[in-house]
C-alpha cells in the first residue's frame, strides 16, 4: 500500500505503527568542496516508531571498532564510510518492506539514491534499496495537511521554534560541515539523532491534533477543535446523555 495524503498516513501510524521507521543521516557539504565529487556519508540514525528505539551507524563508532585513532579517521575515511553502510545496509535489507518517514531525502544530492551511491562509489553493488513507494516525506505531508506555507523556511528549524525550542544538539548543515572538518564527530552524530527523535515528536504531535504550526486552513481549526477543552466537553456530555437513553431502550426491549 503506498499513502498518498496525510490523512492516510495519520490513519496508519496510529494502526500500525510497528510498520514504521525514521530515518536521517549527514555528510559532508553538499556543494563542490569535498574531497570526492559526491559528499561522504558521516552518520545515520533510524528511529523505530513504535518502540521508540534508535538505530546509529556514525563515522566515530565504526573507527573504534576498527581500531582507527581519531587521528587517522579522515586518512581512512573509505574504510570506514564502507563499513557504515554495509552496516546500514544490513539493517535495511529485511524491512524494505516497511515505511521509511524521512526530512526530504529526495534525490542523488541529498537522499536514499545518496546513500546507494557512496556504497557503489566504494566498490559495492549489493545494497538494498527502500522502494520509493514505501518512502515518505514527512515535509510534503505536513505542507498536504496544513498547506505549503505551515512554516517559514527553514522549516524544521522554525517547525522546532513553535513546538519546544531548539534542540541543542541541533546543527544546520553549514554546521555539521564544520564540525566535520574539526573532527567533531560525536557532535555531528548527536545532530543527527536529536533530528530523527523530532520526527517521531512531530509525528506524535500530528496524529494527536497538537502540532503548532503558522497555517490557518481548515485542518488546523479541526485539530484545535478536537484538542480543546469544549470539544472534550461535548464527547463527556454526549458519553453521559447515552447511558440513560441505553437503559430506557434496555427497559422497553425487557417489558414488551
């Protein structure tokens, strides 16, 4: 089944959502000063919906195991970058067949066709691909519920603002390009993990009727119908009127 509209994804996320993944990851810069002619992959986070447990593959992690000192981490960036995505990989590989909620990975510069080209750049050809059916953007489903201007670009940045503040673990892309080219690779990967466990607020928030955004369509005047104290009002006194209209129908079924 692929969704199609936000009303869909609500609807699923909320019936099963043990069939849902988050996923991020970071690079390096996305413009043409890198080292390769496409940015290498420095971290990934994937975030399992109903569990709330997070899986990372991060270039600082993968070094240790391998036994690379921080000193000769950027000397041996290939092997290591490899080994991160074969680990990836693996994971993806038995759960194609889930649904991949993402923060517009859309295409070769920045996206899951990314992350399949650095595995071949580096000499594989085996990984396994995420149907684009089971991807889901999470920006686009937002801009169908509460319309193209919910708000302000950046949006994740300003999505954060209205709902909690910024994280401070939270980097912007220039940011994490810096910390890169620092060696500051445990600040990247924290970026990286701080932003997959904002989807799964925002996601929660949203089928819940309690994202704050800038929109004012009729989608957000239901969600703050149903989230207000009257609404809830309403439901209690509806519950109430029932129980003694069920027990004069119980009367009349009993005596006739």
């Amino acid at each position: 089944m692929t969704i199609v509209n936000s009303k869909e994804f609500i609807r699923e996320v909320k019936h099963t959502p043990q069939n849902f993944y988050i996923i991020h990851y970071s690079c390096q810069s996305l413009n043409d000063d890198n080292d390769g002619l496409s940015p290498r992959i420095t971290s990934i986070a994937i975030l399992h919906l109903s569990t709330d447990q997070t899986v990372s593959f991060s270039i600082h992690a993968i070094a240790e195991e391998l036994g690379i000192s921080r000193d000769n981490i950027h000397q041996r960036l290939d092997d290591i970058e490899l080994a991160l995505l074969g680990k990836f990989n693996e994971f993806v590989r038995d759960r194609r067949d889930r649904y991949w909620i993402h923060w517009n990975m859309r295409n070769l510069t920045y996206g899951f066709e990314h992350l399949e080209h650095r595995y071949r750049v580096l000499g594989k050809t085996d990984m396994a691909v995420i149907p684009v059916e089971r991807r889901i953007n999470l920006n686009d489903i937002l801009s169908d519920r509460y319309g193209s201007g919910y708000v302000a670009d950046p949006r994740l940045k300003s999505l954060m603002n209205l709902n909690g503040g910024i994280h401070r673990h939270f980097l912007t892309g220039a940011e994490e390009v810096e910390a890169f080219k620092s060696n500051e690779f445990i600040k990247m990967h924290n970026s990286t993990l701080c932003k997959t466990g904002f989807y799964k607020k925002v996601i929660d928030k949203l089928a819940q009727g309690k994202l704050k955004t800038n929109a004012k369509g009729m989608g957000v005047l239901i969600d703050r119908l149903f989230e207000s104290r009257l609404a809830k009002t309403i439901a209690l006194a509806s519950a109430l009127i029932s129980v003694p209209i069920s027990v004069y129908q119980g009367f009349i079924w009993l005596t006739t």
